[in-house]
C-alpha cells in the first residue's frame, strides 16, 4: 500500500472527542503536519491527534466526494468507520513518525 496517494483521513483526538476529516495526497507528510504544534490550527489546538481512519486510491476528485460524505454524517458515523479499521481506535499512524 502506498501512502502517497490520494487519501481521505479522519484524525481524533486521544479522548476520541474530537475529530478532523480531510485529504491529502502525502498522507504520511498530512499527519506529521497535523502533529506540529500550531496553536492557530483546528488540530494544534488540541495537539493531541491521532490517525482513526484513512482510504487511499482513485483520483482526486474520488477523495474530495469521500470527504464531504463523511463529514456530512453523524459522529455515530464517522465512530464506525473507524472501528472498522481499528476497533480500539489506536494510532494507525503510531509506528510511521
């Protein structure tokens, strides 16, 4: 699987409160970015972010769709989607940085 692709991704926050769902086509460079300490950024604000949930392939405009559906549900949503990658709603990112 190659991670330098398009990518539609959810980051949450470590209490799983909060999360953030975009695209990015480097998604390995996407949550090192969302991990820098920047206060006036919805995610630094937090700081505490982890990778939930990402799908990658097809083109950008497939990612873009996938976005606005995800964050068009509800958190219950968004909360299976995760678990369906990981139903602990671990880091997947934790061994990447």
């Amino acid at each position: 699987m190659s991670y330098d692709t398009n990518c539609v991704y959810i980051m949450s926050s470590f209490d799983n409160k909060v999360t953030y769902t975009g695209v990015t086509s480097i998604l390995l460079r996407r949550v090192a970015e969302h991990r820098e300490d920047k206060p006036s950024t919805f995610t630094g604000k937090n700081k505490d972010y982890k990778l939930a949930f990402f799908a990658c392939g097809g083109n950008i405009m497939t990612a873009l769709n996938r976005e606005k559906q995800i964050k068009a549900n509800s958190r219950a949503y968004r909360g299976n989607l995760i678990r369906s990658m990981k139903p602990d709603w671990k880091d997947l990112a934790e061994d990447w940085l």
